[in-house]
C-alpha cells in the first residue's frame, strides 16, 4: 500500500476534510457512507474496498482509530473516532443511543461539579409517557423503608470499550418522562462539539433521586457545595412540581443544602416546600445507609459522616 496505487494518500487533504463534514465519530454504516462519497468526489480508485479505504485511514493516514464497544454477551460495536481533533469518551458512549443525553455522575463532571474523572459515564433516554400508578402513589412508612433496605435498582444494559488506554463503563438509562425538560446543548472541555446534557438544576435533582449512578450521597454533597450559589430556586421547584415525584425528594435536596451552609438558599426552600415535607413520614437520602441518622426537622436519615463533611446551619430549628 505504500506505492498508494488507489490513489488514496494524494487525497488525503480531502479526505480529511470530508471526514470533519461526516463527524468526529462514525458508526459502521456512517463509514460505508464516507469512503463511497470519497470514492465519488476524488480521484480515489473506485476499485479499492471498504476494508483497505479503512486501512488507510486508521493505519496509515492515521485520521481515525478504531475501537470496539462491548455489550453484554453480544459482538462488539465498531466506533470510528477522528484523531485530528480532541474527541471525549462521552461523546463515543452517546453515539450508542440516537437522542441520548449525558445525566447523573456524567453531568456533573460536564458541569464541572465533581473533582474526580468518572470512568463510568451515564447517557440516558426518557421512556414513552405512562400513565401515574396510583396504587403506589400512596406512601407508608412500612413501603419507603422496605424500598431503601434494598441496594438501589440499576439498569442492566451496559458497555465496555478502551479509549486512550483507559476502560471506560458506559450505563444506558431509561429515566422518567419529562419531555426532556432540563436537556441543553453545552461544549464542555475536551469534547470536539456540543453535546446533550442535563442543566444544572435538573442534574442536581437527578443525582438526588439516583444516588448510586451519581457517586454516592457524599460526591452528591460536594456538588451541592460547588453549585450552592448557581442554583436557580424557582427552576428547580417548577421542575420537582412537573416530575412529580410519589417520594418526597424535597426532604433530600433541603437536608443537602442544610449541610452545604446555605442559609437564604435553605429557608427559601424550606418555606416553598413546607406542606409537602410535612408528612410525618421518614425518608432515605441514600439507599441501604450504613451508619445513619435522622434529621427530625426534615424527618429524613443521612449518613453520619455529613456532620463531618458539611457545614451544618446551626441556626436551623
């Protein structure tokens, strides 16, 4: 091939143009598409096929490396990924799902409200609307402690690929309808274009009804720290109010705020969200909490360690 008797390497300017038109990460049907339109459009012979012009292109132009994505017990996924631009692992776990959008612990580093890299990342699509099961919008005590005895139900629908030399865990979520409310489109650092991700106020709340695809209850308190004075309070009521919740997540986020020393932040809250906490029921932060304790203002447990971590407000009574 290094004779470039397809004509292939005079072309390479061009090809790397049309590559940027097509995307920085291509799919196999994507990249059948691409070297038939390079055929077509240069002097590329048009006698050379798929698996040489791929060839070319991964192993000796180097403008795309290929890598393999793992589903559980299934063939592996091919992804084509653009090496004349800095491409994100993200943005290759959001190629697997059309209308995907990055959520939870994935969100969080997007909005830079974690100081760690997450090897595991979140994309997320909502389900179709369905009707509210009013036989378990009832809450008991007896239910909401059965329910977080329990370790925290995750989605079984995972893949595995190593990009950059790093393994990387990818979860495919489901999450409650909301007509995507909170999607935005935001290029973060380190990604070659924009992507689908969940706002700040709706990531915050995804993190508190999900904690265990969100780090944990004491990651989750450290974003609330970081994004304590970004939070837009009558965005996230209107969205608690049009998610609709059967449990009380309002005790949560409070009992976080509580602890980030948010004063203004916290009896604002606490006002507007009053006759819906005030159930005498109590509630979980977390799923199956070690060593907890209760909070009998909000009536909610907590692992014990906040008292450590947060910066609790006194003045609350």
């Amino acid at each position: 091939m290094n004779n470039d008797r397809y004509h292939i390497k005079e072309n390479a300017n061009f090809l790397k143009s049309l590559g940027m038109q097509y995307g920085n990460v291509l799919n196999r049907t994507t990249m059948i598409n691409f070297v038939k339109d390079a055929k077509e459009k240069s002097s590329i012979s048009k006698s050379v096929n798929f698996g040489i012009m791929v060839k070319y292109l991964v192993d000796i132009l180097e403008f795309f490396e290929e890598i393999r994505i793992y589903p559980d017990n299934k063939e592996p996924i091919i992804r084509y990924i653009a090496k004349y631009i800095t491409v994100s692992p993200y943005e290759i776990a959001l190629s697997l799902k059309s209308k995907s959008f990055l959520s939870h612990y994935s969100a969080l580093y997007v909005h830079d409200l974690t100081i760690n890299n997450p090897k595991e990342i979140y994309i997320n699509t909502e389900q179709t609307l369905k009707p509210r099961n009013e036989a378990n919008s009832k809450l008991t005590q007896g239910k909401i402690d059965f329910a977080f005895s329990k370790p925290m139900r995750k989605t079984k629908n995972t893949f595995l690929f190593r990009y950059n030399g790093i393994m990387y865990t990818v979860f495919l979520l489901n999450s409650k309808n909301t007509r995507n409310t909170g999607i935005i489109k935001k290029k973060a650092f380190e990604f070659s274009k924009a992507i689908n991700v969940t706002n700040l106020e709706r990531t915050l709340i995804d993190v508190t009804v999900r904690p265990t695809y969100s780090g944990g209850s004491s990651e989750i308190l450290e974003a609330y720290k970081l994004a304590s004075l970004l939070i837009d309070i009558n965005r996230m009521e209107l969205y608690l109010k049009k998610f609709d919740y059967i449990y009380p997540y309002e005790k949560s986020i409070l009992l976080y705020i509580k602890y980030i020393g948010n004063s203004v932040l916290f009896e604002n809250l606490y006002k507007a969200w009053y006759k819906r906490i005030d159930d005498n029921l109590n509630f979980y932060l977390d799923y199956q909490i070690a060593d907890s304790k209760l909070d009998t203002n909000l009536n909610i447990y907590y692992p014990k360690t906040f008292d450590i971590q947060g910066v609790l407000l006194q003045s609350f009574k």
